[in-house]
C-alpha cells in the first residue's frame, strides 16, 4: 500500500482527538500500551529509556515461543514501537510533560493494521485481484482509518466494500452527471501529471472512515487488469506498501495458461527509483518468504513475510512492488483463440520472424530547460539506440527549440559505421538553449518521412516512425493544443506513427498523448529522477524490432459481432496484438480465423478454425486456486468489455466533434455500468446496507472523488493544528546550506558565484548559522556531535550536526528542535513527533512539514523557510554519525541586518579577481563550465576583504547536486566577519542578544 515514489507522493499522518484524560508520557512514544510497562520505566525515571528498550526486547523474545494473530499483531507493534524509541538518551533526562501526552497517546493508539492479504488469479492474462486489509483500534475512543493502496493506471476497479463494526458499506458504480461547458473546458487544459502514471504508471485509491473505539474495520477493494506483453514478458506487480508492520501478510497469486509456461520468475522487491533502471542487481532472488509451485499450465505463487521478515526489508512497512513475470508456449500459427460462453478472446503474438527495415526520424528537445542531467542522459540513450540500428535502416535526427536543426537536410541516412559516427557527433554537440516549438519540430520530421517515402517507393517493406522526445510544452510557435493535433495529423496522413516521450514534471502529457493516439503511436512517462537513459533505452527496444506491418485479423461477419480493433499498422518483437468479441451462433461449432500481414517482401496469410465448444480446456472450474466466482469464471467476456472500453475511451480522447463525443461516452458509461467498472465516466457512491444502525460513534464516508485519477474515500475532517498535507511535494533546493561535517555553500546568484568553508569545530559546540532576532525574530543554531576520523583520513576526528534549533519570536514566541530521530514543537504546547513518519503541523505562523525518513520543512510567516535533511545509517561504519544537513529554502522574510555563519551573506555581493602569474588581474565568474587556471593566484573581494580561494566541487543535498564554488580555507578566515569562536552560542536557546555578539563581531 501507499505511493510509489516517480511520480510519487508520500501519505502524511495525522492524529485524531482524544476525549479521555491524558497520562503521564515517557519522553520515547507515550500510548495507552505503557501501562503494561513495570514499575519504574516511563513519567520522569532518568531510566525509562533503556528500562523500556531491554522490556520490549524480552516482550520480543516472549512472542516468539507463542503462536497465534493475536500474538503477530501484539510483535508488530512493539517491533514498530522499538523502532521508533530516540537511542540518544544519555544526552536527555526524560520529563514527564501533561501537555504533549494527549498528542503522543492519539499518534500511538491510531488503529493498527491486522491483516493485509492480497489474493489474484490471472487467466489467460486477465488478472482478478483482491485486496483485504484489516484494521483494529485498540483505543478507548474511536479513530480514522486509512486504506491505501497503489494500483495499476490500466486497472479498473470493479468494487469496495468496507466494514466498520457491525455497519457496512458497498460500493454501487454510478454514472456522472453530465458536465458544464465551463467544466470540460477546465478537464481539457488540465494536463496530466507524471503521478497520474497513465497507462504505464499508476494510481492510488484511498478510503478512510472513523473505527469506533475496542473495535476492527475491514476494507476489501477489487480491480481487474488485462497483462500487456513488454519485451516478450508479462508483466504482474502488486504493491505491498501498509506502511506499518502486519501482524499477517500475504499475497497469492494464481495463474492459469493453457498454452503453458515458458518461462516464471519472480523478481526482488522494487520500488519506483529501482523499475526501468538497468543496472546489475547482486541479488537476484524473490523476496524472503517468496514461494513458487508449478505445473504445466498452472503456477501459484505466495509471498508470506513474518512480522520480523518484514522490519528486515522495511522498517516503515513500504516493501515495494512483487512483481511476477512470465510468458507461454506459442506457435506461428494464428495465435491463442480461448472461447468462453459465447465471447472469444484472441492472443496473436508471432516471432521468429525476420525484422522489417526501419525508417526512423529521431525529434530531440535541446531547449534550455534541457540543460543538465534530462539532456545528458537522453543522448547517452541515443548513442545506445544508434549502436543498435540495423544495416537495412535508414534514419535522421532533427533537434528543435525555437529553431529547428535538421543532422542531414532533406533525406534520411542509411546506417553505416561513418554516418553512425557523425551522428554521435551532431548529438554530443547539440546544447540547451531558446524556448520549445513542438509543432513546427512535428512538421520537420513528418516532411522528412513524407518525402522519403515517396522518393524511393516505401510501401509495406518498410516501417516509418517519428520518435519524439520532449521535456516540456509549447512555447514558441503554435501554441494551441487542438491545432498542434490537427497540424500533426494532417501532417502525417496516416503514413506512419509517431510515438512521444515527456521527460519529467513539466510536460503536456495530456496533448503528448494525443498526438501519439492519433497517430497510431504511444506515449511514455519518463521520470526526470529516474534513469532517463535507461527508460528511454527500454522504450526504443520495445518498439524498435518491426516485424510485421500492415496486420488484419477478420472473422465471418455472419459468426462474431462487436469486434475489437482488427487491424494494426504494426507489430513489435516481444508485444502482443489482443482481439476479443461476441458470438453471433454458440452452435456453429467452429470459427474461422484469417490473419494477413506483410513481412519484408513476403505477404503472410494465416488461417485456421477454432473448435468453439472446448469447455475442457477453457472452463476453470475444478482447477486448484480458481474458485475466485463467476467473475473470474466468465474471463473472456470480463476481457472483451475490458478492451471494448478502453478503446471508446481512446475514441472519445480523439474525437473533436461534440456529436460523436457524446455517443462515445455513453457507450462507454453503459459498459461501464454493466460490468462494474470506474471509469471518468462513472464514480464509486458508498451505501450502506444496514442504514437503521446508530450513527452517533462514527462518521459515513464520501465517495466524491472515486473514478477520478486519484481516487478516494473521504472520513470525518482533520481537527485543527495537525493535517493531513498532500503528497509529498518537490522541495526547492537551495545551495546555501551548512551539510556533512560540516561543510558550508553560500550562493551569490547575482555574482553568479558560490563559495564554501568549512568549519572545524568540538564536539559540543552550539554554531550560530542564522541570527536576525532583533528584525524578523528568527535565529538557528547547530549543535556538534564528534566521530573519529575514517580510516587513512587527514583530520583528526569529523564533527556534524546532532541538533538543529530554530527560534522564532513573532508573532509569538515558539521554537523547534530537530534532531535525527524527533521534531520539538513548543509555541505554548509542547509536541514531540517522531521522523520516521510523515506529519504536518502548525500553528501561529509556524508550519513544521516532516516527511518520513527524508527532511524536515520549516516555514515562518510565508516569507522564511528552511530544509533539514535527515542522514542516517542502517549499518554505519564507527566513523559514521546520523545527522543533519541545514538548507536555506526561502530567505525573503529575513533582514539585510541578519548574521551567523550563513545569514550574514543573504544580502552581500562578492567579486572574483583572477590574477596570472605575470599577467594583470582581471574579474571571472563561476558561468564557465572549464575548471580554472591553477597556476592563477584567485582572490575573493567581500566587504572590502580580500580573501585568498581556491576552486572546488561540492556535493550536497544527498549528493544529488554538484557545486562548483570557491573554497576559503582556515575556518573561512577573513571570509566570515570575526572568527569561528565569535559565533559560538552558550546553549541552543541562544538568540545573541543577552551578550552582545554584534558588538564583538
């Protein structure tokens, strides 16, 4: 359960009321479970700590001679919980403090999940999947329950139910009411977001409702998928992602092909940094506890992990992806034909055949929001693509912003080993620079194909295609999205296809869709922290194989009804052509099959007759694992209308005329609501089954935006000063920053330069790094924490920051310590959070964002906002310390008056003086990307100083940036006002005020 993290965004947290009196509370994670604790451990005993640590690992042990659910739920909690204890106790006395008792007891009794089991049958590549999670709230007042769970973007969910006590909630598929004008104008220029996955991603659904206290909910959602062959492989995934440990997990997958198996495997656990990526993977088994049992034609596979299997793969209960892939026995005949009931269901995916010629124009974005690694690794990808052009291809490549750059002027090239080279080299030398002209880039390449083919005869003995690469929207040129369409399709004239590639957050995937949809084409989604080079390798290789063109599958007109599409401009080595349909005459006994296609210079004609009356080998009743109902019994016709709504859907996409619009959609919606399927046509209204219950322990839910992409259930609200913040967002990085041990960034983007120092403190040391309390009223300090000195190091010991401190006196007096384990909130009410769980809260000005694991957001009055990365260690080395990092986001709030090792540079210039041995000096910038001269003498000018540095690159924000600065060496002498002991405070309360720092300074 949970997001993937590509798209993806992280649930937040939040806490319900407590009505009942609060108890003393431990400074670890008070709950109502701490009354079992013994005497003496937890209030204000200085050995609460390790008293509460050696309790629960003798509960642990305990647990482990007994058997039983409730046995495995009690485990995971104390596991969950001993997890969560601080481990810094000696630097802390535990305080028994009443006000944060209430929070911390509702934060810890929230309800636990008991069960999450997943159970799917796949039949013949149409996969029924349910999920069932089951929650208990153990409390003494009633709680918010959350289901989450992540699911395929080509799924349709087909039911949810949820049973709260004894009331229960069944979702009814209804139609949506038709839209205001104003409305489909909104829906139109809305484009979508690579977290909306499409159909080569995913979507989250979500259900929450109040569980009354002493009392269990359960919520079971169902959804159908038909599988898409990639790369010669089906593909299964199920998230497992609770997000917290299960006291009983498992997930069950059964598979029926009455082809038989070819191959099965099933991979490690992934999450969505790890899919796509090529890299060698040491360990190539499935997950712990993973077990596969297979017969020729049936495979059942079970992933059980135990409560201590679990805490070994995640901590925070986000497993990842099971992921099974697999393929069947097929022969080059027609293809598989599986009749059911009167509905048949047609599998074509022939190989062994010689690959078609390619004609192939490749479109490269390099405008200037290309710079950097989305440039980079995209001609990496085309270097790999070039290697693996085929003799008998021919091909181009065509770079736009807002100029178009043609490699060859008015033809394509054939591929030989010179022209390979000179390409390489136009793309190694094309640069980021100018706005995005998507549709005269379009036009180029599709004039270029046009003309080929008409020059030199291409018919069927050839595939033509425009691959085309983008990581934005319009902005130059045409800019209308309905007329770059239209100019495409005119453009290209059905002659051949073009397939698009958005690369990133801040592209049009809406119109990239489009223009491929119509164009016989297909979109991919390539996240820009991923790697692109990989995916975009992965997605050339599934279309870069042609080996058939022109296909057309018919069927007697007198035998079958409702057909799918049955003729396709292409087929690729390692997909798949699916037809499914209706019979007119369940009597006839037989169904003819013709499937013609061209293959280079040949014409393939392939024929056969299908017994229709095989209940042996298509009926799955009596096969081991497939007695899921008469849903999965019926999996032709589930398929058939599975198929039949996704292309009304993709009609209804490319349809312009309002008329045909309107029939589209309501063929879809009744399809829809016939099978049960969410669609954007149709919506999930939860009703309740046994309405005569008492209401008065816990709220109905809502279904407003279920059927939407993201699609949820909606309980009773947050209450006031704790929310439920959306995913989490991007965060604006910043080099100013002080990180590692530690090492300080200061960013002058008007110099256009950066300048770093470091500062070699003591254990111990409190390092002012923001003082402006007399203006805005904020301060920040940084306590030290000593480590040796690794191995074959220059220094003596390495120091970093333990503690990050932030004061804030307007409009009230509040602060915020942070350490690597919790988050200290006081403005009145003191709250302690732990970090390994997302939480939001705020109040008074002052919003503290945490994300699990990750960074802790400060924000201070809109204008002030500061990013502390969380560093820790699963296994660290003795020279290893978890610690922090300090990044300032958003500066405006503060004064020209600030100081501190970092504030006293916000709104001061600088001036580099590069001076040759022998020459006259003159000024440089950090804009050139070649490293300086070392035989220069370098000399930094800053309030009227003259600062001796050197160049050097940096690494910050978890090594996901490079800086290249200027490095002031000795504890940044003479670069910083006074010396580093000047910005010693006596203790992390410290605002400077009470002796006078300035005056010193």
């Amino acid at each position: 359960m949970g997001r993937r993290r590509g798209g993806g965004r992280e649930r937040l947290l939040s806490a319900s009321p407590a009505d009942s009196p609060s108890q003393p509370a431990s400074r670890s994670s008070p709950n109502t479970e701490r009354a079992f604790l013994p005497s003496g451990v937890g209030g204000g005993d200085p050995l609460a700590a390790p008293l509460t640590m050696i309790f629960l690992l003798w509960l642990c042990w305990g647990f482990s001679l007994t058997s039983g659910q409730q046995d495995s739920e009690l485990l995971a909690r104390y596991l969950e919980e001993t997890l969560m204890v601080d481990s810094n106790f000696p630097n802390h006395v535990a305080r028994r403090v009443p006000r944060q008792g209430r929070f911390l007891q509702r934060l810890e009794t929230r309800p636990r999940m008991a069960e999450f089991t997943v159970k799917s049958t796949i039949i013949s590549r149409y996969a029924f999947t349910t999920v069932s999670c089951t929650m208990v709230n153990s409390g003494s007042e009633a709680k918010e329950g959350t289901f989450e769970m992540q699911i395929p973007a080509a799924a349709f969910i087909s039911n949810f139910t949820m049973i709260i006590g004894d009331r229960i909630y069944h979702g009814e598929v209804t139609a949506k009411e038709k839209k205001t004008s104003n409305e489909n104008k909104e829906r139109n220029n809305k484009h979508s977001s690579p977290t909306d996955g499409g159909e080569n991603g995913a979507e989250t659904f979500k259900a929450s409702g109040t569980i009354p206290r002493k009392t269990h909910a359960i919520f079971m959602l169902h959804y159908e998928e038909l599988l898409q062959r990639h790369l010669g492989k089906y593909e299964y995934t199920v998230s497992v992602r609770p997000q917290q440990l299960v006291g009983r997990l498992r997930v069950e997958v059964n598979i029926l092909e009455n082809s038989g198996f070819s191959s099965l495997e099933v991979l490690p656990l992934q999450n969505s940094k790890q899919r796509g990526i090529k890299k060698v993977i040491d360990d190539i088994s499935p997950p712990p506890s993973t077990v596969i049992g297979q017969t020729k034609t049936l495979a059942k596979v079970t992933f059980s992990p135990s409560v201590v299997q679990q805490a070994q793969i995640a901590r925070n209960g986000i497993l990842g992806d099971f992921i099974i892939r697999y393929d069947v026995n097929r022969e080059l005949s027609v293809g598989d034909v599986q009749i059911l009931n009167g509905y048949f269901v047609h599998y074509f995916a022939p190989q062994n055949l010689p690959p078609l010629p390619k004609n192939v124009v490749f479109v490269l974005d390099s405008s200037a929001s290309m710079v950097g690694a989305k440039l980079r690794q995209t001609k990496d990808a085309l270097f790999t693509i070039l290697r693996d052009l085929r003799p008998e291809d021919h091909f181009n490549i065509v770079g736009f912003s807002d100029r178009i750059k043609v490699w060859q002027k008015d033809h394509l090239e054939p591929v030989t080993p010179n022209n390979i080279r000179d390409a390489k080299k136009y793309i190694h030398n094309i640069s980021p620079t100018g706005g995005t002209n998507i549709n005269e880039a379009v036009q180029t390449s599709a004039k270029l194909l046009n003309n080929y083919i008409a020059q030199n005869d291409i018919d069927a003995r050839s595939v033509s295609l425009i691959i085309f690469m983008t990581d934005g929207r319009p902005t130059v040129g045409e800019m209308q999205s309905s007329k770059i369409i239209s100019n495409t399709k005119e453009a290209i004239r059905e002659k051949f296809c073009l397939f698009t590639i958005g690369i990133g957050n801040d592209v049009d995937y809406k119109l990239l869709e489009r223009m491929s949809l119509e164009n016989c084409g297909m979109m991919r989604r390539i996240q820009e922290d991923e790697d692109a080079a990989a995916q975009l390798k992965g997605f050339y290789d599934e279309i870069g194989t042609p080996l058939l063109s022109d296909i057309r599958v018919d069927y007697p007109k007198d035998s079958v009804e409702q057909v799918t599409q049955n003729l396709f401009p292409n087929y690729f080595n390692g997909s798949e052509i699916v037809i499914a349909g209706k019979l007119i005459e369940r009597n006839s006994g037989k169904l003819h099959v013709e499937v013609t296609a061209s293959n280079a210079n040949k014409y393939i004609l392939l024929k056969t007759d299908v017994a229709i009356d095989v209940p042996s080998k298509n009926d799955i009743r009596g096969s081991p694992g497939m007695e899921d109902g008469k849903e999965a019994q019926n999996y032709a016709e589930r398929a058939w209308s599975y198929l039949t709504i996704k292309e009304l859907l993709n009609s209804w996409l490319k349809s312009d005329d309002s008329e045909e619009r309107q029939h589209l959609m309501d063929k879809a919606k009744s399809l829809a609501l016939t099978y049960n399927f969410i669609t954007p046509f149709t919506f999930l209204k939860m009703k309740e089954l046994q309405a005569d219950r008492p209401k008065e322990d816990h709220a109905s839910p809502s279904t407003d935006s279920i059927g939407e992409t993201m699609q949820s259930l909606q309980g009773h609200k947050v209450p006031p000063g704790v929310s439920k913040p959306p995913g989490k967002a991007r965060i604006k990085i910043s080099k100013t920053s002080a990180d590692g041990d530690p090492h300080f960034v200061i960013d002058f983007p008007s110099s256009k330069l950066a300048v770093c120092f470091n500062i070699d403190g003591q254990p111990g040391d409190i390092l002012r790094l923001v003082s402006d309390h007399n203006e805005s009223g904020v301060t920040v300090n940084g306590q030290l924490i000593g480590a040796p000195a690794p191995p074959n190091g220059h220094k003596k010991q390495r120091t970093y920051f333990s503690t990050i401190t932030i004061l804030s006196n307007k409009p009230e007096r509040s602060y915020v310590e942070i350490t690597p384990t919790k988050v200290i909130l006081d403005d009145g009410e003191r709250l302690i959070l732990p970090c390994d769980r997302s939480a939001m809260v705020g109040s008074s000005g002052l919003e503290v964002s945490i994300f699990a694991n990750s960074n802790v957001t400060v924000a201070i009055q809109g204008t002030i906002s500061f990013i502390i990365l969380i560093h820790q260690y699963k296994n660290p080395a003795p020279y290893q310390r978890n610690h922090l990092g300090f990044y300032i986001s958003n500066s405006k709030g503060l004064s020209p008056h600030s100081h501190g090792l970092l504030g006293q540079f916000l709104y001061h210039e600088v001036k580099l003086t590069q001076d040759p041995l022998g020459g006259s000096p003159q000024l440089v910038s950090q804009n050139s990307t070649e490293e300086p001269n070392p035989r220069s003498v370098n000399v930094l000018k800053v309030k009227g100083r003259l600062v001796p540095v050197m160049w050097k690159q940096r690494k910050i924000y978890n090594g996901e940036q490079e800086v290249n600065c200027w490095f002031a060496k000795n504890n940044a002498d003479k670069l910083i006002d006074g010396d580093y002991k000047d910005y010693l405070a006596a203790h992390p309360f410290d605002t400077g005020t009470s002796f006078g720092m300035a005056n010193r300074l």
